[in-house]
C-alpha cells in the first residue's frame, strides 16, 4: 500500500521541501542508486489498469527513503516510463523537471483510470490456487481501493472471484460489512477444505466415476460469468485456447463439460410457436422508474456483445414487477444480439420470422442481494428478461441514436456515454408480452429466466443497425451474436394481452 504525500508542486516550495528533507534522518544516508531501487517501482505504460497517481505516489516513497532530489526523480521516473506513455513524452515539450514530469503525466492518465476499470480488474480477478482466501480478498481490497468501489460490491466481486460450485459460495452472502465478509471467508476456507479432503477420498474410492455435472461436484474453475449478463468480465477475448473461450460460431461445442447446462431442456432462444395460451385482463407489468436518468451509462464490447451497465441514484433504480412477476425485478444491465443482415439476427423468433435485432433488459429478483447470487441460485425466476425486438424502419430511434453513437468507441474497460432514461429507447409500457421460463442465451446457459418478449418491435434505421454489424472483435467485425432456436420440450408459452 502507499501513502498519498502532499505534492510539493510549484518552483516555490523546493527549496523549503529540500531543507526538510536535509532534516529528516534518511537524508544522512548514503544515496542509493538506481539499481539499487530497479523493482520498487513498477513499469508505467499509460495502461489504465494501472493507476498513473499510485506510480507517481511509489516513485515518492522511493525517493524519499532513496534521499533523492527533484533531478533523481525525473531521471528514475523517466526511466521507468514505457509504451504508449514513452510515445506520448516523447511529443511533450519542457518535461525538464520531476514536477513538470508528474503533473504532465497526471494530466494525461489520471482521468482514464476510471470507475469502469477498476471495476474491471475486479471482475477479472480470481483467486489463485496458490493464495489462501484471505491473501485474495486483501489482494481484491488493494485493487478496490483505487477507486470508489462501494464495500457491497468488493464483496461481490470477491465471491465470483473464488471457484468452486455455488451451492456452497451461499454462505459467502449477506455480510452486513467487510469485517462480517471476512469472517464468512474463514468459515468458508474451512468448509472448502473439509469437502475437498471428503472427495479426495471419494476419488480414491470410484477411480472411474464419470465426470460430475458442474452443478452437482467437483472443485472446478468457476466457469466465466455469462455473456447475457456480463458487465465487462471477459478476460479470455485474447486467450482463443482458454478452456471456457467460446464463440457463436462454435455453439455445437458449448454443451462440454465446461456449460453443461447449455445442454438443459429449457433453453432459450425458442420459436414463439401460434399456439399460445393468450391470458386475458391480466394484472399489468409494471414500470417503475424507467424514466429515471441514470448517474453514469457506460458502454462496453466485450468481445459478445455491446452492454450498457449504469449507476442509479439511491431509489432511481429501475424495477419491474406485476404481471406474470411474482416479487420485484431489479434492473442490471442490457445488451444486444444481431445479425448479418435485416433477415436475421432477433434470437428469438416468432412463427419462424427474425427480426434483425434483439434488444435484453437483464432483471434480478430482489429477494437476492446481487444479480451473481441470483443467477448462482438454481431458481427458474430468478432473473426476468424483457426481450424487445427492433425492425428496420426509415423512422429513426431517438434513444437509440444517442447509443449508437458511442458504441464504435466502446472497448473492453468502456466508454461512458450520456445518461439516458430506458424508458428514451421507445418502450412501450402497456404492450402485450409473450413468456415462458428459459435460460440465459450464452454459456454457462443458467436456467434462471423467466422471459419477457414484447410482441411489437421498436423502429431503428438501417444505418444504425449497420453500426452494430461492425462492431470488432479481436480485429473483426462480429457480423452476428445470436444463438440458434432451442428445442422448447414441451414447455407452454402464454401471452399476455396488451394492458389498459
Ligand atoms: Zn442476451
């Protein structure tokens, strides 16, 4: 950890920071050199996933106890600058100073370490096998504490970080505060190694077992959070041969070990079949605060597709109840599937006809206190997904204008985009709805979902769904992100009428 120290900035304040320091006991030191110090401070590339004011801080700490001066920083500190940070001094003129140098770089780096990356590295971020529980959790603290992240959410973060079957990760929820958390982790290392000793055993005893469901045994890698919900998590767009890399082309190979349930008999997408069991004067779904504006929207292609993830005001959430919904849904985040052209794309279909896009409003049920605990749990509602369709029109979305426009900027850390209200995107509130329990439409497939699809497409242009056709992945574009009809096995799909 580093301590802030106050910045000596200004020409001014040198010379009387200088004569502290030849106060201070260190000073009296014999000097250290660089070497000396090479591996007390780590490289800085302008990479946001490393905070450029913590590097400034570390270089501080080090000159101080090094007794260096003002010179010794600026050439240490110039030293270890590399990258895109290297090419960005190199065009900087009169960095002839450690100040000149900190403040040019603060300048430049500071704001792009955002709440979206270290949010980011969190959700990247999983315990090792050679780190003990709590070595993880303090490691996950260092990471939070460089940005704002809210105790509630660290906590989370930590839990999707340790693998293992989440039946027994239950008991990690509902810590009140850190110290509780910390005390839940113990508990929980405890239990781990109990069961693991258990199944040492039982591995002796059945050498041949087949492999355990991932759902029913085995102390496996946590399989990567789904596509459909994830907020920016996927670490393995670069690593193609990661076991749990998957792709839409290569959906024949999601059912393996690694997504076993991506092979269950309720999946989704379906084919609304005519048939359908209509429900007259049903009560209403019910909208509350989609037309509240979100403090932070933040746009993110990582890799499947485009998500917008956002942060509300205390009581500005969105929520969903009503109508088929027993209970409050909590809003969580939405994303996109499309396709190669207007043909195609929806992943649902209706009678066989695709519409060319897709839009997933992703809802948790509020009796779980995160959306990871919600999906974690193996119940069929667990999650409400509103499916809204778009068609190609001439008519323009206003709301979906405003998004389409960051979204060629938006990267794996994010782009923040201009806050919009949900209920901006065109929603109509009083629509009729198709809905049926299926699962998520990406690995690892949770059965978790109780959809939602509403029966009239919005309108987009042509040239904004163009847009998503040309989002890249890896250097290419991702032409289609959608995943083929499932087989419905017998499950009934009810209509619910338009609601007056
Ligand atoms: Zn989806």
């Amino acid at each position: 950890m580093y301590r802030r120290r106050r910045p000596t900035s200004g020409r001014g304040t040198s010379r009387g920071a200088r004569e502290r320091a030849i106060e201070e006991p260190v000073a009296s030191r014999a000097k250290l050199t660089f070497q000396d110090m090479e591996g007390a401070v780590p490289i800085f590339t302008g990479n946001d996933d490393y905070p450029v004011d913590k590097w400034v801080a570390q270089i501080e700490e080090v000159a101080h106890s090094a007794g260096w001066g003002s010179m010794e920083k600026l050439l240490f500190g110039k030293r270890l600058v590399k990258g895109v940070a290297e090419r960005f001094l190199r065009i900087q003129v009169g960095v002839y100073s450690w100040e000149k140098l900190k403040s040019t770089l603060l300048e430049e780096f500071a704001r792009k370490v955002s709440g979206a990356s270290v949010h980011r590295r969190l959700s990247k971020s999983q315990k090792t096998s050679e780190e003990s529980v709590n070595e993880y959790f303090y490691r996950m603290r260092e990471i939070a504490s460089v940005g704002s992240i809210e105790d509630r959410d660290l906590m989370e973060y930590v839990i999707d970080g340790i693998p293992g079957r989440s039946s027994m990760k239950g008991m990690l929820y509902g810590a009140r505060n850190l110290k509780e958390f910390r005390d839940k982790l113990s508990a929980f290392d405890g239990l781990v190694e109990k069961v693991k000793a258990e199944e040492a055993a039982a591995t002796v005893a059945t050498a041949k077992a087949v492999p355990a469901p991932s759902t029913g045994g085995g102390w496996r890698p946590k399989a990567r959070t789904p596509a459909l919900i994830d907020t920016g998590s996927e670490d393995n767009l670069a690593d193609e041969s990661s076991p749990t890399h998957w792709t839409y082309d290569d959906q024949s190979r999601w059912v393996s070990a690694i997504f076993p349930m991506c092979g269950g008999t309720r999946q989704s997408p379906i084919d609304i079949p005519a048939d359908v069991t209509p429900v007259i004067r049903a009560p209403c779904l019910f909208w509350s605060n989609y037309h509240s504006a979100q403090r932070y929207l933040t746009l993110e292609n990582n890799g499947h597709s485009i998500y917008a993830s956002s942060t509300w005001a205390q009581g500005g959430i969105p929520i969903l109840s009503g109508g088929i919904l027993t209970g409050n849904y909590i809003f969580a985040a939405l994303h996109w599937h499309w396709g190669r052209d207007n043909s195609d794309g929806s992943e649902h279909s209706f009678q066989s006809h695709k519409y060319p896009l897709e839009m997933h409003l992703v809802h948790y049920n509020s009796q779980y206190p995160s959306l990871s605990a919600a999906l974690a749990s193996n119940d069929p509602q667990a999650l409400a997904v509103v499916g809204v369709m778009f068609k190609a029109s001439i008519f323009s979305n206003p709301g979906m204008t405003v998004l389409t426009q960051a979204m060629r900027r938006a990267t794996s850390t994010g782009v923040q985009n201009s806050v919009l209200p949900l209920g901006h995107l065109g929603l109509n509130f009083k629509d009729g709805y198709y809905t049926y329990l299926g699962s998520l439409t990406s690995p690892p497939c949770n059965q978790v979902v109780r959809w939602i699809i509403l029966k009239k497409p919005l309108h987009i242009k042509s040239i904004q769904l163009n847009i998503f056709r040309s989002i890249l992945v890896n250097g290419r574009p991702l032409t289609f992100n959608y995943r083929n009809i499932q087989p419905l096995n017998g499950r009934q799909v009810q209509y619910y009428d338009q609601c007056l």
